[in-house]
C-alpha cells in the first residue's frame, strides 16, 4: 500500500456545511477511542463544536479502541451493539470489514467533498484502505528517551539503541503487542527494511523476531496504553522505549519533560473511524450526520492544533498552523515532514490484517513464559 506524502503549510479554507438527513436521529453517541492527548485532540476539533451546533446531543467516550476488534465480537455474538463510532488503526479495520463487524461505506456520499469540490475518495486517496474504514490521521509510533542519563555511553541516534543494553543500559518499555516490536526486532537483527515482512511470514523469521526480543524481555515494562511510556520515562522507571509521536509531543513540548524522540525507523500507520454493523437508523444517521462534520478539510486540519499527527485529507494539509495553546508550528513535528521521514517503516496493514490473530496468540504466549 503506498502511503500519500502530507506536505503542511499555512493557509484558510472551510468545509461545505454537514449533510441534511431528513429522520429522526439519535440524541445520543458512545464513540470509542484512545484516551489521552489523542482523544483531546478529536474531543476539541470536533465533538465539542459539534455538541456547540447541537447542545441536546451527548457523547459518552468509551477508552478501549486497543481492544476494539474483540470486544465487537463479543458485542456482535450477543447481539447488543453497544458502541456508535470506533476509532481504530488501519489493520483492525481491515479485519472488522473482512468479519463483517464494521459496515462498509460510499466514501464520495458519506464523507464532505474538499473546499474545491474534490469528491471524499480522492481527497483521503490512497489511506482509504477498506471499504469501512475513514481515515482522520497519520501517525508513527517512534521511539524516544531520557536525555539526562548519566551511565550511558553518547546519545542513542537510531532506534536500535533499543537492544543496545550495553551502551545504554537501563529499563525499556515497549507495546505489549507483536506490532512494531517484531518489526524493529528484525531490522536491528540485520534483516534489510524491505524485506522485513517477507521474513517475518516464516516460521524461521518469527523465532529469529523473538529471539531478539528475549535479549531485553526481562528488562522490559510492556505498556497497554499509550499514555503509559511518556510517563514511565517522566517518572524515571524507564529510560527508553516506544510510543506514538503524538504522545511524545505532548510530553516533550507540553510538558516540558525531560526526553527526546528519534524518528530513525518510525513505522508510518493510519487511524480512523469504523462504523459498528447492526445500528438502528436512528443511531446511524446520527452518526453519519457527526462524521461528515468530524471528517471535513477544516476539522482534520483543526486536530492537528492539538496533536502531531498529519490529516488523512491532502486538502487539510495547507491549514495546519501552529499549536493552539504554544503558538509553535506544527509542520515540523509531524511524521510526515521530510526532514523526519529519511527512514521511515510503512506499517504493512493487510500482512498484518492477515496475522495478526495468530502473532498475538504467541506473542502473548511468550510474554507469560
């Protein structure tokens, strides 16, 4: 899958008005997400100045997009779909699509054209990786340190420092899941970045991903939610280990804390919007009317006021400023700038929509071993 290059700069525009639907539509919506700095961001571009146009709607977040694909299952064996709207990365989209757990969509009828008239699919283009799925945000998980260890030897300068326990010895913290683990597991166990998935599809080329992962296992705070290792890393209890970008920034700019991030390796992925299968038609339209709104060019351009992520709309890029709260221009935190993208890992979303039950299963397996 190729990956759209989302240049920033500055400019204006504005999105035409959300779609009329004409029946009744629900009052109220359970959207799921992530929590933290990234659920900020969505709550401030958009779910308050929705709630602003209509103040008898009330949203209820639900944190648990990390288990989203399981916990729709489960919702979906017992016939009760609690959730309205999830947030989910690309791969799990996938996955919802193929099990018919997520509804599939008409991007070009659902999604606001861009300012210009440019219909919905080809403004998102190449990140409308399933007939399901709508995209809001690129995103790279990366990794990052503390700067002010005194026992290390230099300055960790690509993500391999990981698994250098020598020169930098210390706790790591990574996802405790396969994901990018593996990945950078393989890369810095000499496999070449383009042949990395094709490695790991064999049985030899997961034992070798392991085995590399056993050499800091035991050294290792393993993380379920992403607000975890920025502060494992404040705190002290770790001194290097990976999150997303847009966690890091917050730390780093926001807070002020005392860690550095390298984008050496940062693996390139996609967040967005599923719409559950099995809504009544006044949930739905409710939901339609909210993501028509929460997807246009100018909101997708206002997140990005609030968190490091490149928008999903090539139409969005040109309003992406500065900070709304530091006045500083976002462009150059973002994964998509070129000054940051020199060695970039494109996260493969079908090998993993592919594997991915079956290299949790074992990765879960190893943890507990």
């Amino acid at each position: 899958m190729k990956l759209k290059t989302v240049l920033l700069s500055t400019g204006a525009a504005m999105a035409l008005a959300p779609a009329a639907i004409a029946q009744d539509m629900a009052d109220s919506m359970t959207l799921v997400s992530w929590g933290g700095a990234y659920q900020a961001s969505q709550v401030n571009a958009y779910a308050t100045p929705y709630q602003e146009m209509h103040p008898d709607i009330s949203m209820t977040w639900d944190e648990s997009s990390p288990e989203a694909v399981a916990k729709l299952r489960a919702q979906n064996e017992a016939g009760n779909i609690a959730w309205d709207l999830v947030d989910v990365v690309a791969a799990d989209a996938i996955r919802l699509c193929d099990e018919g757990l997520a509804m599939e969509v008409d991007h070009d009828e659902l999604l606001a054209p861009a300012p210009d008239g440019t219909p919905a699919s080809e403004d998102f283009g190449d990140l409308i990786v399933s007939d399901c799925y709508i995209p809001q945000i690129v995103y790279s998980t990366t990794l990052a340190y503390r700067n002010n260890v005194e026992d290390w030897n230099g300055t960790p300068e690509t993500v391999c420092a990981l698994f250098d326990t020598e020169n930098f010895p210390g706790t790591r913290t990574l996802e405790r899941r396969p994901i990018n683990n593996l990945e950078w597991a393989l890369y810095c166990d000499g496999v070449a970045k383009e042949d990395i998935y094709d490695v790991l599809e064999t049985p030899e080329g997961q034992d070798r991903a392991f085995a590399k992962l056993d050499t800091i296992k035991d050294q290792t705070i393993w993380w379920s939610a992403a607000a975890e290792p920025p502060q494992l890393l404040a705190d002290g209890e770790a001194v290097l280990g990976s999150s997303y970008n847009g966690r890091w920034f917050s730390a780093i700019e926001e807070q002020d804390q005392p860690i550095s991030m390298l984008w050496d390796m940062q693996v390139f992925d996609l967040d967005g919007w599923i719409i559950p299968e099995g809504l009544s038609e006044e949930r739905l339209a409710r939901v339609k009317d909210f993501v028509y709104f929460a997807t246009d060019t100018q909101r997708l351009a206002d997140q990005a006021k609030w968190i490091s992520y490149g928008p999903a709309r090539e139409s969005s890029a040109p309003l992406v400023s500065t900070h709304a709260d530091l006045g500083i221009e976002m462009g150059p935190h973002m994964p998509t700038d070129p000054d940051n993208a020199s060695n970039t890992l494109l996260y493969n979303y079908e090998w993993w929509a592919d594997y991915r039950d079956d290299l949790d299963s074992r990765f879960q397996s190893w943890l507990a071993q």
